[in-house]
C-alpha cells in the first residue's frame, strides 16, 4: 500500500495539538541545499514569538541519503498552523517546489 499524501493547505479541524510530518526529496544536493537553507528560515521565525502557536519546528536530513529532508511541526491547533503558512518564506518555498524537490509527501498526525 502507497502512502497517500494529505493536502498541506487543508489541515484537519480540532486536531489540538496539529502534528505535520513533510518529506522532501530534492532534485540535487544544490538543490536540497537550497531547501533546507529556506526551511531554516521558516524555523527561526516559526520558533521565535513571531509564531506563538508554533511549538517544534524541527528539520533534519537524510543520513544515508542526503537528498532527503524532513520537517517535523506541532502547533496548538490548525489556526496557528494557517498563521505559519502566512510566512513569506513558507511561501516561498512552496512556490519553488517543483523547482527544487522531485518529491514532496505531507501527513498530519493526533497523539495518542
């Protein structure tokens, strides 16, 4: 069975707090350069008080294969996720992505 992605832009709703998994592949290491160079953006202002309702933002690449990034995301609800997805360099990034990345998968998460 393949893993369907969800849509990123349509978080689920009462989902406290939201948990976002996104796998990224790069097309290249320039590529994937470029990728995590925006994502550390994205995080320094998701974990400043810029992004209140952002509570991890973590980012961390393939040990064996280093075209492969991924971004591990909790927010106290799908509001404050909308919030971060106001950030220019968020929407940077998804503008570029058919540039940058061969493979991008999304997976909302609850605890449990």
């Amino acid at each position: 069975m393949a893993l369907k992605s969800d849509d990123l832009m349509s978080p689920p709703s009462g989902v406290t707090p939201l948990i976002l998994n996104v796998t990224i592949v790069g097309r290249d290491s320039g590529k994937t350069d470029e990728i995590v160079r925006l994502l550390k953006k994205i995080q320094s202002k998701a974990l400043s008080d810029q992004e209140p309702g952002t509570s991890v933002y973590r980012i961390t690449r393939g040990a064996l294969d280093k075209n492969v990034v991924n971004v591990y995301e909790v927010y106290n609800d799908a509001a404050a996720m909308a919030f971060h997805t106001e950030n220019a360099d968020f929407k940077e990034l998804v503008s570029r992505k058919d540039e940058l990345s061969s493979e991008l998968h999304t997976k909302f998460f609850s605890d449990v």
